[in-house]
C-alpha cells in the first residue's frame, strides 16, 4: 500500500470518529462535548498528560460544556503519529462522555 493511499485509510477512519481532517492546512479538529465543568476540566486534566508525555501540545479552546482540539502537523503534512495522537485523545474522551 502506498503512503498516500495509507493516509487517506487513516484520514477516512478518524472522519468517521468526528474528526474534521484539512489536508490543506494539515490539521484535525473535533469537538468534545461535556456533561458539566467538572468532567470537562478531569478531560484536560488527562489530555495534558498525553501532551506532556509526547511531547506534543494541540491548539484548545474551551468552554464550559465543550472542547475544541486541533491537531496540527509536526512537519509539512498529517504523519502517523499525529494520527496516533488524535486517537489517543479520543480515548480519553471516552472515559468521559458516556454515547462516545
């Protein structure tokens, strides 16, 4: 299988997870909604865990029932690990939003 035909499987899988893929900017967004503040900041809390131990920080803007992530290319276009990442986040998500 070649690269190109790899990403476009990956990008496939994480749009049917919620995933808003931009090829041309080279970054992935979704929204987190929350059932309350609480639940929102352990989400956080965990997701800056992930970010500190790869080393790797997406763009968040947040409010109180919702969090938006962004996950931006390391390099010039989408690789594996950003891939990996977005569905690391998903998993933590999972622990919180209960129809994930």
């Amino acid at each position: 299988m070649s690269d190109k035909s790899l990403l476009n499987e990956k990008v496939e899988s994480l749009a049917e997870h919620g995933w808003d893929v931009q090829k041309r900017a080279q970054a992935m967004h979704k929204r987190f909604d929350f059932s309350n503040y609480d639940t929102l900041r352990d989400f956080l809390d965990d997701l800056q865990d992930l970010s500190e131990s790869e080393d790797y920080f997406p763009d968040l803007t947040f409010t109180r029932s919702h969090v938006n992530v962004a996950v931006k290319s390391r390099d010039e276009e989408l690789a594996n690990e950003d891939f990996v990442f977005a569905k690391e986040v998903d998993s933590i998500a999972s622990k919180y939003i209960s129809d994930f």
